[in-house]
C-alpha cells in the first residue's frame, strides 16, 4: 500500500521529471529546418546596423539576440512548406481560431521579407534604448541574489472589473493567502474612494500605468492590454498576476513551491494553456525565425507565475518585448490572441524557455436547452486551470472569461458553475491533445462547447459537481458550495 508520504515523494519525482522534459522542448528552438537558406545572406541586412557585431546590451541579452540576427526573412511560400509538414493545418484548423484565419489569412501571406526585418529590428531597438534596464539587476531592486518579494497582480479599471477583482481577493484572503497586492489601472480612468478604502482593508494598493492612455473613443483599448506593463511595473520580484475575472479555487501560493517553478533550473516563468494554436501560416513563425511548434498551445494569460529574475535576468526582457507588442497591438494582435500570446512570443524571440503548464484545461459552465425538444447543449463560460502537478492535477483557477457577457436573467444562483467539461487527454504538451471548440451565441448569452466524441479519440463528458457531491478527480471541490462562497464576496453575473 503506498503511504501518503510516498505518494508525496513519486509526485515530487514525476515533477521533476516533467520539468526536465518541458525545458528540453523549450530549449528546442533551433532553427536547423531552416539552416538551407542561411545562405541567402553573406552578411546582416543594413536595417539590424549590426554587420558583424552584437547589439550593446548586457552580454547575457546581447548574446541570445544573435540568433535571430542571423535568421534569415521568408516569404510566405519559402517558410510554408516546413511549417505546414511540423504544423499540419488540418490539426492546426480544427485547434485553431478559425475566424481570425479566415480574417487575416490574405494579409498574413503577404507579409514581406522586409516588414519582417524591420519588425525585428524595432524590438531590438526598443531593448537598446533601455540600455542595462532591459534585463534585472539586484542591486537596482535592492536585493541580494538570495532574496525575493512576492506579490499579487491584477489590471482593472471601470467598476465591474473592479468588484470582480475584490471578489476574488475577498476569496483570497479567506484561503489564507497573505501576500500584498497591487491593482494596476491607466491614470485617467477614476476610481472612487470606497474601492479605494476596499482595496486598502484586503491589504491591496492601487498603482497606474504610466507612459500609456486608454483611448475612450476607441474600443481597442482594455485593461487586459497593460497586464506586461502591469507584472514589469509592480514592486515584486516574484509574481501571480491574475485577471480580475480570473476566481481562485484553492490557495494559489504553493504554486510557487513546486519544483517545474521552483527548481534551479526552471526559467521561473509558467504559463497555462488555452484551447487554440497558431496556425502554420501565420506570420509570427517567420518573424521569430523559428519553425511552427505543434505541441504548443496559444496561452491563457488570466493567470500568470512570473519571476523577474528568471533566465538570468531575462523574464525582466521579454516582459518590456511583451508590453512594447500590447503597445503597438494595433499590428500584433492580428497575429496573436490577443495580448497572451506576446508573452509567448517574447520568449521566443529572446530563445529563452519558460514552462508550459502541463495539465490540459477544462471546461466550466452548465447544460443548456437549445431547442423545444430540449435537446441539451454544453454552455461553457469559463476556463478551468489546474496545478502543474501531472500525477493528481487540481485545479485552482476559474478564469471565467465570457461569465461577463451573460445574461444574468437566465442565469440562476448554483446554477452557474453546474457541470466541468474536460477531455481525457489531460497533458498539454501532446500535439494532439485537447478538442476543437465552438463558439456560439445561447440563451445565456456567449458561450463555448468542447466538441468531439470517443470517435474523434478526444472521450469528452460531463461531470456535474453540483448535486451530487464532490468528484475524486477534483480533490474535495464542489461547485454549488464554492460559487454560493463567490456569490456571499460579491461575485455576480453580466457586466464588463
């Protein structure tokens, strides 16, 4: 019989283990599928101004730079035939975001040789005008190398997204998580004096952004799109940063405790999976000179686990290369998801690894009638994020994405979170895992479904936590007891 404690020491090693394997992959960035057209160039186009030398940048950032100086720039044909036998488009359709593809598919073919170097060359650019800033010093933070501050994020900025982010605090505080936190916000949206008063009893300070205006006649701009600034901006060393529609379900601190995070070796950075991938077309492989990555999933940057100080001091890089990508997202955000993927592709642009949450996500929501013969249809509303632990996964995070957009008429007291919906084929780093999903507008208003079925290998189904107890699988959590707990902190439906 397997005690407790060797039931702690075989996840301990299964960690480890697993961590080993995710560096490895993420260390895989070689661009040797594309080493037959480094001949194009005898030497660095003009526009890098660096012919043989490497920019003047601490060594660490200089040196990791060198690499994509010398990728060469494809056009869409050259590049498309490697990607698309890594990334097979019917997989990477059917995982994909099939309205954006459609969107953007012309524009990103059509990306030159030329846009793509001058691309890169702004971002270096960028880095070299911080100087020794882009990457984290100690004695600066006024650390010593073994010390560290750790500390809670979340962007907010009109009321609602406020009350959601004191919620989850409100729900924070009553799992005994102790750490500070600060709210980030843009300068010009305003803030009263009881959400002021609210945040400073939950042991929570209200910062701005600087160097960035919201644009209130356009809709571009939201709060999700200073998150980079938000983590590089905060006093901490070591962040979770969390959206403010982003509901915890257990204590997240011991996140910070495992060893895919922990480890000396860990890029002390880990980022949770979303439902989607890129597409082999899409112009950020040629851009980031790397081939398309077939087990990497686009992210959920609800929640992130980000250490600054990580990669040598090259987190701190690729934050600033992320927020100059939400700063200029006009451009960006038609090849990403939105703002989660710059932090991806920061990473990759540096050739720095980070860990990719292993533990696949589910599906949170509840069945919904679409018919008059009442036929049943998954509503799913949010996404449910577990721990990195691949032996005996829990989840902890409930980033409840479209919960904002629904109609709270429709929409009963436990009867939000009634059923999870996840697939059998938990592990995120398997190509094929996960499900395609649609997106479709219900009684409830927007929702997603997990589609597919034993046939298509995925074994999808449905566990309804909510009158029936807890589940083994989800370690003691019962829905209808945790959203009445959201509910009492002031949780609701509907806003924005």
């Amino acid at each position: 019989m397997i005690t407790r404690r060797g039931i702690l020491v075989l996840t301990i090693i299964l960690s480890t283990f697993s961590l080993l394997l995710l560096l490895n992959k993420s260390s895989q960035l070689s661009s040797s599928d594309f080493s037959h057209l480094r001949s194009t160039f005898s030497h660095r186009p003009a526009i890098y101004k660096y012919p043989t030398q490497l920019p003047d940048l601490p060594d660490q950032l200089s040196s990791r730079l060198a690499d994509i100086l010398d990728q060469p720039a494809l056009n869409h044909t050259e590049a498309y035939d490697t990607n698309s036998a890594i990334c097979l488009p019917k997989t990477h359709e059917l995982l994909g975001d099939t309205q954006q593809l459609k969107e953007e598919l012309e524009n990103w073919e059509n990306v030159t040789p030329e846009e793509i170097l001058n691309i890169r060359s702004q971002i270096i650019n960028h880095l070299e005008v911080l100087g020794d800033d882009a990457v984290y010093d100690f004695e600066k933070a006024g650390l010593a190398r073994n010390e560290t501050t750790r500390g809670l994020v979340i962007t907010a900025g009109n009321k609602d997204t406020h009350q959601r982010a004191i919620t989850s605090l409100k729900l924070l505080r009553n799992m005994n998580f102790t750490w500070p936190a600060e709210i980030f916000q843009y300068r010009d949206e305003r803030l009263s004096t009881d959400i002021n008063a609210t945040y400073a009893s939950l042991n929570a300070t209200v910062r701005y952004i600087d160097g960035v205006t919201k644009d209130v006649r356009s809709d571009d701009e939201h709060n999700y799109q200073i998150k980079a600034h938000a983590i590089r901006d905060s006093s901490f060393r070591e962040v979770l940063y969390m959206d403010s529609d982003n509901i915890p379900i257990r204590n997240p601190d011991v996140l910070f405790e495992d060893p895919m995070y922990s480890d000396s070796s860990s890029p002390r950075v880990t980022f949770w999976p979303d439902f989607q991938k890129d597409h082999p077309a899409n112009p950020i492989w040629r851009i980031l000179g790397i081939p398309c990555k077939s087990d990497e999933w686009r992210i959920d940057s609800g929640q992130i686990m980000f250490d600054k100080a990580g990669n040598d001091g090259m987190n701190l890089a690729a934050l600033h290369i992320a927020a100059f990508m939400a700063d200029n997202h006009k451009y960006w955000f038609k090849l990403a998801g939105g703002d989660k993927d710059t932090f991806r592709y920061a990473f990759h642009f540096l050739r720095i690894p980070y860990v990719h949450a292993p533990n696949w996500l589910a599906a949170g929501g509840a069945p919904t009638p679409i018919s008059r013969d009442k036929n049943i249809r998954f509503c799913g509303h949010t996404k449910i994020q577990f721990d990195l632990n691949t032996f005996e996964p829990r989840p902890v995070f409930a980033h409840a994405q479209l919960l904002k957009g629904a109609n709270s008429d429709t929409t009963t007291p436990s009867q939000v979170f009634a059923s999870v919906k996840k697939s059998s084929k938990a592990l995120a780093n398997k190509p094929s895992s996960g499900s395609a999903i649609e997106i479709y507008d219900g009684p409830r208003g927007k929702c997603f479904n997990l589609l597919g079925g034993k046939k298509d290998s995925y074994e999808i189904w449905l566990e309804d936590l909510m009158r029936f107890g807890t589940d083994p699988a989800y370690h003691g959590w019962r829905t209808a007891k945790w959203e009445r707990q959201w509910r009492q902190q002031g949780g609701f439906v509907g806003g924005w």
